[in-house]
C-alpha cells in the first residue's frame, strides 16, 4: 500500500508552517521582552504568550532561588499579583526543575506529585498541567514554566516543545533581568541602610534607640524577633529594654551565659540553623515564653576602640536558616550604630544624673534658688516657691534684689558677698519679709564650683522652721497629712501610732480584666493607664472626707472615719464608689473617642471593727488598718464578678445608711474562712435610665423573688426573676438566680436551710 503523494506533501507543508509560525512566535516574543526594563514586566509577557499558544487558562513561570532553595515568581495569571514561593523539589514544577525535563499531566489529582492544597486555597480547579524547565544558554535549569487546564483536548508533545522553545529563547533576558534587579536592590538596601544609620546613630534616647534597632534587625533579616544587648559593667549583666514581640521590659542575664553570653565573651559571631540542637541554647525561655526558637544569629557590637559593649541576636528567619549574606549585613550594621549606642548610653547616663539632680532638688524640704556667675536667676524648687510666694518661671533671669526685694537687702548682701569670696555664709533662725507675710527660716548660702574650681554662681538654701509647718512636714513624710493634722491638733499620739480599735467603713476597688489590659498595652502603656485611673479615682475618695490607704497593683483600698470620724461615713464611703463608677463611665467616653479600650471596674463596701495604726519596722512605717472589717470588704469586692455587680455593700454598712438609695438585697453569703452568714447588698444609683431601663420595676420584682427563694418557692421565685428579665433583660443576675433556682429544684438543699449562699473562692 503507498501513501497519497499529494496528502503527504500537504502534511510536510503543514508541519513546515506550524514550525515557522513557532520561529515567529519565539522571535515576536524575544523582541517584546528585549524592550521591557523589568522583570516583572517579563514574567507577565512571558506567562501571557505561554497561555496564549498553548491554549491554557492559567499559567506561571518560576525562576530558582539559589540562595532560598526554592521557586518563586510575582505573577499567576488569574489571581492577584503577589510573591509565590515553594521548595524547588515539591509538586510537579520541583519535579520537572530537579530532573530538567517537561511533564504533561493530562489528571492532576490522579498524580501523588500534585499538591492540592492551591486549589482549596485559591478555589481554582487543576485539570491538567504542562511543566518545562527553563534552561540558558548553558543548559542550565533557572526555573520552570507551568500552564494549566489545556481549554479543548490535552496537551501535546508540541504544546511542550513550544513552552519549552519560548522560555529558552528568552531565558538570557531572563538572567539579565533577575541580575538587573539583585543589583537595584542591593543599592536601594545600601542607600536605605546608610541612610537609617544616619538617622540612628541622632538618636540619644538609649530606650528608643534600642527599639528603633530591633525593628530595624528585624525587618532587615526578615527574622521573628531581635533583641540588642548592651554589657552593664556595673553588674556584669547584659541588659536590653526591648524584644521584639515582646512588651518592652527590661531583660537582663549573666553576661556569659547562653548563645549571647558566649559571643559577648569571645567576640566571634554564632549562626546556628538549629537552636534544639546546640548545647549552649538555653529551651528555658521557650518554654517560659511559648516561642519556639528555630535559627539564631548572634553578633557582637564592637565598639571604635575594638571593645565588645554587647550582643546583637536575631530570631527564626523566615524561609530557612540565617545565611552569609544575613551576618555580614548584621555585622556591618552594628559596627555602624554601636558609635550611636555608646553616645546614646553615655547620654542616658547624664541625663540619668541631671534627672536625679532635679528630682532631689524638687523632692527637697528646704527651699533652692541659684544664681549664675552674672548674678542672673538660673533655678528655684518647689519649695523655694512656696516660701517665696512666686512662681519659677517669674523669677528666671531676674538679679537676688529683684528677687528677695528691697525689704531683704541683708539676704542680698549675703549673696554678694558670697560670690565675691567664694566662701559660704548661714544665718539661723531669721526672717524673710514676703509681701506683708514674715517667714521664719534659717538661711544658708553657697558658692558653686565646676570640677575645675571655677566659679558656677551662687546657692540659696532657705528652711521654713515655722513650728506647726515644720512638724506637719515632717509628720507627713511617713503617714497621711490627715493624720499629721489630727496629731498636731493636739491627739493622743501614741494611742495612734500604736493602734487602736476603731469603726470605720471600708472601701476596696479593683479593675476587671486586668491581666488582659496589661497583655495589650504593655508595661509603659499598663503604668500610664494606671496612673490616669488612679488620679480620678482617688479625687472621688478625698471628695467624700475618705483616707486612701494603698494602692495594690491596680487595686485601691481605702477608708472612711479615720483618722477622723464624721457621722455619715457610711454614706461618704456609698457616695464615694457611686462616684467612682460614673467618673470610670466619664472617662470611659474620653478614652473610646481615643480608640482605647474602655475599663470596669467593682467595688466593696464594709463597716466594722479595724485595728488601725503605724504598723511596720522602725525603719520603714505606714499608717494602715486590718481586721476582720477589712478582709469583708476585700472579699465583698471579689464577689462582684460572682454577681455581675460594681458595687456590693454588707448588711453592717447598709443598716447605718442615712440617705436613701437604690439598694437590692441579693444574697446571705458565708464568705470563705468564716461560718457566720453575711447579708449583700447591690447598689444601683450609678445607672440612669438608658444603661439600666426600668429599674425601680426590676428592684421590686427582684427583690420579691429573693424572699420567695429564700422560702424555698422555686417556681414562683423563677416567675418573679422572669418579670425582673422583662424590665430589663441584661439583668444578669436575676439569670443567675433563674439558673440557682432550677439546681435546687433539682437537689433540694433540706428544711433546715435558711437561704444561706457558702462562697468557697475569696
């Protein structure tokens, strides 16, 4: 049998067509990328044509990672342009880049090498997947080109030859391309590098600097977490006030312990890929911390003399172990900002000192006023401007006659002298004409010398010894100047310092979630929410005539009808917590408007016996109370979550009320270390109309209930917690009695019971 002549030259001429239609095509191609400046710009071409000829729906084109181990690209036609990476030995395009060789799948999910989890992600289905590596002139692979989902039939051997034909044609630009943009990037990283030291090492506030460089590690190396440690000589410690991650706290360990300890004493960098498996790694923080610790990087920080101040270590870098590239960086970037660190130190330090100056000197009874070589003002304390009746802003710049005035021309004469002589004069026991006003002080005054003896200008120390201000003072430095006042108003002194039993009605408050505040905002932002909170809750208590004892953590305790007792103290102490919930709602609405989480709080309230008094060592006292009044209002607080309740009151503080309040008798509780019951209270004048509608409806129908329960009416004490709920349904207590209700209709608790309720937490 012989074949047509004429089909078989039709055939050859189809074949001679396609080929050159390919040529064409490859040619086309390779003059578009040739005009193209980036590689991303080539990979989108590419990925578009290889779709095109091959008649698939979707496509992507891989290059190799070298440095990584794996295959990425920054375009997958369909989808949203983003950066893909993958092992270079995973699915079918790892296959077809370890082998150098194409793969046609005409089913994907039938093949083990197919990773379905793309399609679950991106809700894409894969048919069918054509792979060719992509080889240059060398024939080496640089990366794989993959089409998906052939439209109409399969893909064929042709379909192969043409991918593999394209990607080879213009692999070289490829190359060039991948080449062209390592070096753009590595002078953008050099140019942001130098432009970040210089922006650091202007940075003199250690702290910040300190944050500023872990960010900036972190970010570098694309590493989890970095943590600079800076040598204290002081203690031998290596310190750091920041961890990335981490709140900013300060860490400190021996400065030749673990992974840190060993570079800090050898000056040698450590890279470990795998911490588990060097002896030096310390698991212990991991297991305190619940990080995992995978790869570490640590360098020392040498300074210009060649001296190591300390150690910079990096965390788990993303995509695999921390490379050559990744410690010369690191090392080059702490060789830059360690001139920073040391000036930032030093800077600390003296500021550290200026602070502790100033401090002192406000923190001085006696009042301070410098003059400067010139005889300008320079400087007045706190107490130098109560003494003075002036402020310190007004007095700046001005000479000592314009200070003292004509009236004290003697204290004048001393200051000139003084600084004509450089020897210091004192004068006990005189007067300073204030305005009308004569102050009793004993004077002293100073020359000031730098280190090299030259003259600084001169000091005026000036001592208030007027006697009721100079015991009050020194009365109020250890116990509260409420006290101090009763004492000097002539009180049985040591009766009060050594205790005594007194009434008096108790007041504990405490923040809800506290633990969980402190995880979001750190410790900085934990200390300067406190002390907000405390301020407008302690101007609530003082309102009231009330004594704040102390503060514990973020707990507040305080007391009213001592030192000082007044015949509503009961309701000095109501009022006080009613306050302090609607001031906490006030501010509530500041902070909200902020875009800061709002903060509850509950309180207690008790009166009874407490033995208040100095209590302490000879060295360190406070005035406080204790007893058994004491320890029920801390627990009376405690139950305020139990009860969905902010302020709870006990039977004692309620019997001795004088006002009229919104008060519901909600339980008898034996508190835990006690067996006699107490009678609790909530109450309810905090709320208005809208954050509690109805309310003098749900107090009755509550209050109803209670009784009945009490008189073990199970079903018609649910029906009057049910008419609470109708009133208002975000009453969570009257569910919580619906709850108890049902438990002892089920377990009956025996005639004997009387309604008593045993808390068995404190």
């Amino acid at each position: 049998m012989y074949d047509n002549p004429r089909s078989t030259k039709a055939t050859q001429n189809q074949s001679q067509s396609e080929h050159i239609k390919q040529l064409q095509m490859m040619l086309d191609v390779s003059r578009q990328v040739a005009a193209l400046d980036t590689l991303d710009a080539v990979l989108d071409t590419l990925v578009s044509v290889a779709v095109s000829e091959t008649k698939a729906e979707r496509g992507t084109l891989f290059l190799h990672d070298s440095t990584t181990g794996e295959l990425f690209s920054r375009v997958a036609q369909g989808l949203k342009r983003h950066e893909i990476r993958i092992l270079d030995n995973v699915g079918i395009a790892g296959h077809a880049f370890q082998n150098n060789e194409g793969q046609i799948i005409h089913d994907a999910y039938n093949d083990e090498r197919f990773n379905r989890d793309v399609d679950q992600e991106t809700g894409f289905t894969t048919r069918s997947i054509l792979a060719a590596p992509v080889r240059n002139a060398k024939g080496e692979v640089i990366g794989v080109a993959q089409v998906l989902n052939k439209k109409d039939g399969q893909f064929t051997e042709m379909d192969l030859a043409v991918l593999e034909g394209m990607t080879t044609q213009c692999a070289i630009t490829l190359q060039s391309m991948q080449l062209v943009e390592r070096m753009e990037t590595t002078r953008q990283r050099e140019i942001e590098f130098l432009n970040i030291v210089s922006d650091m090492t202007s940075e003199l506030e250690l702290t910040r600097l300190l944050q500023r460089v872990m960010s900036e590690a972190t970010r570098m190396l694309d590493a989890e977490r970095s943590t600079l440690f800076i040598n204290d000589e002081k203690t031998n410690e290596l310190f750091s006030h920041v961890g990335e991650g981490l709140d900013s706290v300060e860490i400190r360990l021996p400065n030749h312990l673990g992974i840190a300890g060993a570079v800090f004493v050898s000056g040698d960098t450590v890279n470990i890929p795998y911490a588990y498996a060097d002896l030096r790694f310390n698991p212990g923080f991991d297991k305190q911390t619940g990080f995992f610790t995978r790869s570490i990087l640590c360098v020392p920080v040498v300074n210009k003399a060649g001296k190591v101040i300390g150690v910079t270590q990096a965390l788990n870098k993303r995509g695999g172990p921390f490379t050559e590239d990744d410690e010369s960086r690191l090392k080059a970037f702490t060789a830059q900002i360690a001139i920073g660190l040391e000036n930032a130190k030093l800077f600390g330090d003296v500021q550290a000192m200026k602070n502790y100056n100033e401090s002192m000197l406000q923190s001085m009874s006696n009042g301070v006023i410098t003059f400067d070589e010139e005889g300008e003002n320079k400087t007045c304390n706190a107490a130098g401007e109560r003494i003075m009746r002036d402020r310190a802003k007004d007095m700046l710049g001005k000479k000592p006659e314009e200070v003292f005035g004509t009236a004290n021309n003697w204290l004048v004469e001393m200051i000139q002298r003084v600084a004509e002589t450089d020897v210091g004069e004192a004068l006990d026991d005189t007067e300073l004409l204030i305005g009308d006003e004569k102050v009793s002080v004993n004077v002293t005054v100073l020359p000031m010398q730098s280190g090299e003896e030259t003259s600084l200008g001169t000091l005026v120390m000036l001592e208030d010894i007027s006697d009721a201000k100079k015991a009050k003072s020194t009365l109020s430095r250890y116990m509260d100047p409420a006290l101090a006042a009763q004492m000097l108003a002539g009180g049985n002194q040591d009766d009060i310092l050594g205790g005594k039993d007194t009434v008096a009605t108790v007041l504990f408050s405490d923040v809800r979630s506290f633990t969980t505040i402190t995880e979001q905002l750190g410790a900085q932002g934990t200390v300067a929410l406190l002390n907000e909170y405390f301020e407008i809750m302690v101007d609530c208590i003082s309102e009231q005539g009330g004594m704040l004892d102390k503060f514990i953590g973020d707990a507040i305790m305080a007391a009213f009808g001592i030192p000082l007792g007044h015949d509503d103290d009961e309701d000095r102490g109501l009022r006080a917590g009613i306050n302090m919930i609607k001031s906490l709602w006030e501010w509530n609405k500041e902070r909200e408007a902020r875009g800061e989480m709002p903060v509850d709080m509950g309180l207690g309230l008790n009166t009874g016996s407490i033995v208040a008094g100095n209590i302490g060592s000879s060295k360190r006292m406070d005035y406080t109370m204790i007893g058994d009044g004491v320890n029920l209002a801390a627990r009376l607080e405690s139950a305020c979550k139990q009860y969905s309740a902010r302020i709870l009151l006990s039977e004692f503080t309620v019997e001795k009320l004088k006002g009229v309040y919104r008060l519901r008798d909600i339980d008898k509780v034996v508190v835990k270390g006690k067996t006699e019951p107490v009678g609790v209270f909530e109450c309810l004048d905090y709320h208005t109309d809208q954050t509690f509608p109805n309310l003098m409806d749900v107090l009755g129908s509550f209050n109803e209930g209670v009784k009945v329960y009490r008189n073990q009416e199970w079903d018609r004490a649910i029906g009057y917690f049910k008419d609470a709920l109708k009133a208002n349904e975000t009453d969570k207590l009257s569910n919580t009695y619906i709850e108890r209700c049902r438990l002892m209709k089920k377990k009956p608790p025996g005639d004997d019971w009387t309604g008593v309720w045993v808390m068995t937490e404190k």
